[in-house]
C-alpha cells in the first residue's frame, strides 16, 4: 500500500485499505492498483515498488505505469472520462467497467457507486475474469462506505506522507 502505516485513520479507512490489500495480495497476476475520486484524485493504490525485487529476480523488465501510483490514477481518471463521454453520446447508460487488453499486460477499469474508479494493471498472464470478479467484490464492499467524508480523510491520508517522505 502507498499508506505505509494506517495509523489514525477511521475504521472505514482502515478497512479499505484492507480491501485493497487483500485483492493484490490473493489475485495472481496483479501488478498495480488504484482508486481514484469521481474529480480524478488518487485516493487508495497499491504500492508498486513491491513488485520490483521479484521482477528483478526473475531479470524481467518493469511493466506498467512508469513513475509511481499518480500515473496509474491518471490513467484510470481518464480512461474513466473517455468511456462515460462515450456512453453519454451512444445513450446506452452507465459504464460498469472498461478492459483494455495489450500484449503484455491488461488494464480493467470498474466504476464505484459514487463515481469512484477502481482502476487494476495486471500482467499478461493473469485470468482477468478473475480479477474482474475480486474487483467486482472489492466495489460491492467499498462502494456503500466511499462517502465524502471518507474521500477527504483518504487524500489527507495521501497528502501528508507524500509531504512526510520529501516528496
């Protein structure tokens, strides 16, 4: 997780980083995620230095989004804006979720409740119908308790070890 303590926070933050970090923890194949606020907002990610000591002894090259949990929300955020423009325009409701399958790796983007995205970079091997189906599971927990107020203690959250670390 980005947060490296959850310290302080409420219950219901603690929980979803929980949530969190039980879906990149049980599904195979996860490289990084991301939660990120109807405004575009990185509010919850997984970390993705984590990965890079296996990928180094594997001697694979570093997949995904290069710099650090921002990238990833950027484009979970616009990825987000894109297909519900789309949607509007074609007039078939809402988006549930978006895939974008690559050589070698996929992206699936899910819409919270509140406009919320759950955003998942998973690599070429991975079964997304089972990523699909925790994240599925993930929105079901986090989407009823993703209220402003908790919106608001998340990116404090984030803000302040960003500021913390010497970022």
């Amino acid at each position: 997780m980005t947060a490296s303590s959850t310290f302080g926070l409420s219950s219901e933050a603690r929980n979803l980083h929980w949530l969190l970090t039980n879906l990149v923890e049980e599904v195979p194949g996860i490289q990084s995620v991301a939660v990120v606020s109807s405004d575009g907002l990185l509010l919850l990610s997984s970390d993705p230095g984590r990965h890079d000591a296996a990928r180094e002894s594997l001697g694979a090259k570093p997949a995904g989004p290069r710099g650090s949990a921002a990238d990833l929300a950027t484009i979970v955020s616009g990825i987000g804006s894109l297909t519900i423009g789309a949607a509007k325009l074609i007039g078939f409701g809402g988006v549930k979720h978006t895939m974008i399958a690559m050589d070698e790796g996929s992206l699936l983007v899910m819409s919270i409740s509140d406009g919320s995205l759950l955003g998942v970079h998973g690599s070429a091997d991975c079964d997304m119908n089972v990523v699909a189906y925790h994240m599925a599971l993930f929105v079901g927990r986090a989407g009823h308790v993703l209220t402003p107020e908790l919106r608001g203690e998340l990116r404090r959250s984030l803000e302040s070890e960003t500021t913390g670390s010497g970022r």
